[in-house]
C-alpha cells in the first residue's frame, strides 16, 4: 500500500518500512548504474579514446582532447539540473529518474557502436562528444532525483546514512566499470582489445538500463513530495523562487561541492592516466581503483551513520582537512616508482579519505533547501560545483603537469585550494542532522 497524506492539511504521510528499503535499493541501484555509464567514459579516455577519437602526434595532447570532452560533460550538467528539476519540483521525482536513466543508458550503448577517427574522420570525436553532453545532462537531472529518493525517505535520525546510499553508487559505479574494463583487458589480447573489446562494457550498460528502470517503476513517490503535492505549494517556476531567495545557499552548495568532485576525479580518472604515464600497468592501476573503490563503500555507509551522532559538519570538515594532508603523500607515493606504495595510496584515498564528505555531500546540500524547491537549488548548486572543478579537474591537473615540466606539487596545491574552498563553505551550511526536514 502506498503511503498517504491528508489532503492539503500537511500531514506527514505514513511510510512503511517496506517502502524505505525499497527507495533505498532503488536510489543505490539506480545511481550505480547511471555512474557507471558516466563513469566509463573517463576510464576509457585514458586508453582508447585519446588514441582512436582524439589522435595526434603528441600523447599529451591526445590526452588533453580526451580529457577536454571528458570535462565537456560537466558544464553541460548544470542545464540538465536546471530541466530536469523543473519537472521533478513540478511532477514528482519518479517520472523524473526513469527519464534521466533512459537517457544515460541509450547515450552509453550507442558510444559502444561509434566508428573511431580512423573510419569516418572527425565525425567520430564530433558524435563521441555529443554522446557525452547527453551523459551530463541526464546526470544533472539523475544526482539530485536520486539522492532526494533516499533523503525524503529517511528517518531524521538516519539522513546521514540514507543520503550515503546514492553517493555509494558513485563507488560502486566505478568498480563495476573497473571489473568491466579488467574483465575485458583480461579475456582479449591487447589488439582486440583496442578493436572491438573495449566496446562490451558499453554495450552492456543496455541490460542495466532495463533492471534499473524495472527497479524504479516499483517506487512509490517521496513523502515530501506527497506532502508538496497534497498543500498545493509546487512552484510554478522553481528555478526563479530558488535563485530570488535561495542563492545563498546555492553559492553554499557550489562551494562545499568543490573537494568531493575534485578530489574523486583526480583519484579516479587523472591518477589511472598520471600513473601509466609513470611506467605503471594500465589493468594494475584499474585493479587498485577497484579494490579502493569496493571497500570504500563500506566507508560511506559508516561516516553517513557517523554523521547522525556527531554531525554532518564535523565529519565533512574533518575530511577537508584530511584530504589537505594526504594529498602530497599521495602524489609522491605515485612518484616513488614502488607498486605496493601506488597501491596502496590509491586504496585509502577511496577507503578512507574521500569518503568522509563524498558520503555526506548530497545530505548536506538536501538539508539546505524546502521540500518545493529541494531537487533545484539542490541539483544547481551541487551541479555547477561540479563544471566548476569536478570535470576540468583531470584536464587541470594535466595542464599543471604539462606547465610545470612534471612536478606534481602545483596539483597538491590545486586540491588543497578545493578543500579550502569547500572548508569555508561548510562552516556555514545549516546543521540539520536529527530534525524534521521538512520544517
């Protein structure tokens, strides 16, 4: 039975348990699989699209190309929160997401079936490129009707670990298109590989897309949404209302949005192709990411429980500052040319540090916002946080490398301005944990 709401009187809608593991599975899975369509891209950039869409005398340069329309995405994403909030804000968070994840998945099966440039010219990177701004639009849409799924149905006491949950699938999208990747590299020499292998991982993002849209028609809207719906305060233009009176906290959410994105594609995309660059097995570089990647789930879900007893700013602003330290080990340790030590700096950035706010960044953003204009000024800020920094984050970092004759210290000191950034902007966030969020 779904959950119900007086009509127009405000009342809270009662919500089973049922109900809430089942919009906790269908956010987790649902996100696993929209990040790993996106996902995919970046891995691949590093080894197939430089040299086959993006060729050139310079392997720098390719890599730059590649990473460029790896970062093309993410400034696109922000018109996709923008669209796509509207219609959620308006029409509900369901339709929203099985629209959002269509589009992820058709866009993804079709870049497994792209001629390269070799076959028709500069079409190949033109289609490969568009094919990804679809990606940044659907995920714009995707993030905020996800986390919004697990945080609108959370109990106040548990927000932290709910809004954990869809943040997972960013991990867990990661080694799943990892294990792909590996799977593939090992079953195909290397030719075929570079020929037809690399397409499956792409090619089955089909099959996910059907189990996750079966997932997601089994939901039931959120309670605050219901409750929106039921008093009759949908917004007309909700991007209006959330940029007359909330910019505030929008300008708050870009800002705290800064480490989490930056750091994850520096340790997930640029670190794979800094790391081959220094000498280092490709499958080997992809394996560590991948155990990171499985271990630091059990990481989010954790510093999300933590954050609903200590707090979600103390957790959050204990990571920025982490992250601050760890990255110049981190980069060295890459350096230092020893493979247990590559590894295992690459372990605990996914195992330990990047969780403590990857796992509360969507909760801290959600708690900022009512329930009428929650999926836009949430979307928006945490969106245009990430065209800021998230997806040029690669491209920066190989540009310092490349202005800097290698040296890996201006890319310390890029991450350190992030965390900074997002320090500053937490310290002003509303502490919410363990109130109705709703009032």
């Amino acid at each position: 039975m779904p959950a119900t709401v007086g009509e127009a009187t405000g009342t809270p809608p009662v919500v089973s348990t049922r109900e809430r593991h089942r919009a906790l599975w269908g956010s987790a899975i649902g996100s696993t699989i929209e990040w790993y369509d996106y996902f995919l891209y970046g891995t691949m950039a590093t080894v197939v699209f430089n040299t086959q869409f993006f060729p050139s005398d310079d392997p720098v340069v390719s890599s730059l190309l590649a990473f460029a329309s790896f970062a093309l995405a993410f400034v696109i994403r922000p018109v996709g929160g923008v669209i796509f909030s509207h219609i959620d804000d308006r029409i509900g968070r369901k339709k929203t997401l099985v629209i959002t994840l269509t589009l992820m998945g058709v866009a993804t099966m079709l870049m497994g079936v792209l001629p390269t440039y070799e076959a028709i010219g500069v079409v190949a990177p033109v289609l490969l490129t568009l094919l990804r701004l679809v990606q940044g639009l659907a995920l714009g849409g995707e993030w905020g009707g996800g986390l919004l799924l697990a945080v609108e149905y959370a109990p106040s006491n548990r927000r932290g670990f709910y809004g954990a949950v869809p943040q997972v699938g960013a991990l867990a999208g990661l080694a799943l298109g990892s294990i792909m990747t590996i799977t593939a590299r090992w079953i195909l020499p290397a030719e075929a590989f570079a020929t037809f292998g690399w397409r499956i991982p792409f090619l089955l993002s089909g099959v996910l897309l059907i189990v996750g849209l079966w997932i997601r028609h089994r939901i039931d809207e959120t309670p605050s949404f219901r409750k929106v719906k039921a008093a009759g305060s949908t917004q007309r233009l909700p991007i209006a209302t959330v940029l007359r009176d909330r910019w505030r906290e929008v300008l708050i959410s870009t800002g705290a949005k800064f480490v989490e994105t930056s750091t994850f594609f520096i340790f997930a995309t640029f670190s794979i192709s800094y790391a081959t660059g220094l000498g280092y097995d490709f499958t080997l570089i992809l394996a560590f990411v991948l155990v990171g990647s499985a271990l630091g789930v059990g990481s989010m879900l954790f510093y999300g429980g933590l954050s609903d007893r200590i707090g979600r700013r103390k957790v959050f602003l204990g990571g920025s500052v982490a992250v601050t330290i760890f990255i110049f080990p981190y980069l060295a340790m890459l350096n230092s040319g020893s493979v247990a030590l590559a590894g295992l700096a690459i372990i605990v950035s996914f195992t330990i540090v990047w969780p403590t706010y990857g796992s509360l960044i969507g909760t801290v953003i959600a708690e900022n916002f009512a329930p009428e204009i929650r999926y836009t000024g949430a979307s928006l800020g945490y969106q245009v946080g990430a065209a800021v920094v998230g997806g040029p984050a690669p491209l920066i970092a190989t540009a310092l490398l490349a202005m800097f004759s290698g040296s890996w210290i201006p890319v310390a000191v890029f991450v350190v301005v992030c965390a900074a950034v997002s320090f500053v902007a937490v310290s002003f966030v509303q502490v919410r944990h363990n109130q109705d969020l709703d009032v």
